[in-house]
C-alpha cells in the first residue's frame, strides 16, 4: 500500500461540543502522521470552493451555511493508505448507519452534522490539501 496523504475537517459541531482533542487522539492512535494542522473559522468562499463538487445538490446551501457557522480544525495527514484508512476510522456518512466506535458515530447527529470530512480519492485529497495549505506547510 502507498503511503497517501488526505485532507480531514474536524468540523464545527464537533469543535463547539468540545470533542477536538478525542478526535486527534483517534488519529494519532491510528497510526496518521499530522503534517499541517490550523483552527479556523471557513468564509462562504472557502466552504463553496472546497465542496463544489456538491454544487447543485439539494443538501448544498445547508452544508455551506453549517461549515462556516463557527471554526474548524484543518489538517493533512499522511500514513499508509491514509484516505481510505481515515474514512475507516470516520465511519459513514450518516452517522446512524456508522460503524461504533467511529468519529461519526461518537460524534455526529446526523447525516449534515458529522463531525468529520475525509478526502475520497488521490485526486480529491490532492486538490483538498492544495485548497487549504501552501506547499510550505507540509
Ligand atoms: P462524505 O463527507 O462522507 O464524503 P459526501 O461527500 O457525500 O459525504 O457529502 C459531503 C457532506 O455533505 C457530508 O459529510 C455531510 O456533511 C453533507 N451531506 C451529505 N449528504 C447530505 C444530506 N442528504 N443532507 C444533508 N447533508 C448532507
Ligand atoms: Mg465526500
């Protein structure tokens, strides 16, 4: 297996409710190495941009207006296989049909507040890290 590189989120909900550190503990504990890491609050640019894939669904104003309504953590992480391997240890998107013991199921409502994003392939990974840290960062 390669060694990747994907992009997490912790995102706002799980920020505010105070769930940052357990988060990160989760990654540390699953072998990822932290190569950039920044708390911030996203701009309506920032949040349309990253997630303009999702342009155009019907869920896309909602997850605009809940990434930027308080800050979250950015980092890239590296490891074996990390994109795959990260959403693992995320577990669905819909954090009723998460696996226990993940992030989403720990720490997410529902299937709009879910605590975490995960990179879903090199290309996407490769363009989510781009979007948020200089080459320098990492
Ligand atoms: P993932 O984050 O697991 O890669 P998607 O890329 O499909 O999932 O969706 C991006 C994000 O958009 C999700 O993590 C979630 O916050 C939100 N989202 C997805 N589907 C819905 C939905 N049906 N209703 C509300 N929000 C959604
Ligand atoms: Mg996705």
């Amino acid at each position: 297996m390669p060694i990747e590189r994907t992009l997490a989120i912790i995102k706002p909900d799980a920020v505010a409710a105070g769930n940052t550190g357990k988060i990160i503990s989760m990654i540390e504990e699953n072998g990822f190495k932290i190569l950039a890491l920044r708390k911030q609050q996203l701009t309506r640019a920032d949040a349309e941009g990253f997630y303009a894939v999702h342009k155009g669904k019907g869920f896309f104003a909602e997850l605009v207006e809940f990434m930027t309504e308080a800050p979250v953590i950015l980092m890239a992480l590296e490891r074996e296989d990390a994109i795959v391997k990260w959403r693992d240890v995320m577990g669905a998107t819909n954090p009723e049909k998460a696996e226990a013991g993940t992030v989403r199921k720990l720490y997410g409502a529902n299937i709009g507040r879910n605590a975490s994003h995960g990179s879903d392939a090199p290309e996407t990974a490769a363009f989510e890290i781009s979007w948020f840290f200089r080459g320098s960062e990492l």
